[in-house]
C-alpha cells in the first residue's frame, strides 16, 4: 500500500485510510513502512489482513440468514455491471475494503463491521 504523508505532531506520518481502523478500534501495526519520497510504502501482515476478509460461503450465509440473498442475487444477476456478475459468482472471498461491497452495504443499510463479524462466527 502506498500513502501520503502528513505532518501531525511536528513529525511526518502515514496518511492511512480510515477503513485500517481495526473492528476493536485499534490501528493495525505495519509490517513495513519505509517513506520513499513524499509516499510512505506500507506492508500488513497476512495475518492482520484476514481481519478485513470472509470467505464467499460465510458472506453468502450471512445474506441468507439476514433474508438479503435472494435480493441481492436477483439485483447483480439483472444488472448491467458484468465484472460484478463475475466477482459474485467466483470471488473466494471477500474484502471489506471494496468499493463495490462499501455501495451494496449502503443500499442495504448493512454495517459491514457487523457484518463480518456476524459471518465469522456463524457455523455451518
């Protein structure tokens, strides 16, 4: 990840985006972080990143347990967005970083924070 850096405090600091916020409300510590110029470069964990990741089958269950699938379904199969037809169908999982994801949460009026934490936890 490559981001800007502001001054805060009298000392130069990575600009990140708001969504690095963990769901605890802590900042998620970089792996690396090197400033290359005016951008810092920035590497996370594997491990941290899956904080931001559910797979395909437990976002899908977590529509249906909600009684969003069928909904959601029947919007991305009608719609015009063919490169959204394909994620739908062949994602393995999904990011909630993604703008795609951040808009549908909105139509729905889902908070994705609960989201994920709700498709975590549901047993199959």
């Amino acid at each position: 990840m490559i981001v800007d850096k502001i001054l805060k405090n009298g000392a130069y600091v990575p600009d990140l985006p708001s969504y690095l916020e963990s769901t605890a409300g802590e900042a998620l510590k970089f792996n690396t972080c090197e400033l290359i110029g005016d951008k810092y470069h920035i590497t996370f964990s594997e491990e941290q990143m899956l904080e931001f990741r559910i797979t395909n089958v437990e976002a899908k269950a977590e529509l249906n347990k909600r009684g969003l699938l069928a909904t959601v379904e029947g919007v991305i199969e009608n719609g015009v967005n063919e490169n959204l037809k394909i994620w739908w169908n062949n994602a393995t999982f999904w990011d909630k970083r993604t703008d795609a994801l951040k808009a549908m949460a909105l139509q729905l009026n889902v908070n994705l924070d609960e989201f994920f934490t709700a498709a975590k936890l549901n047993k199959l």
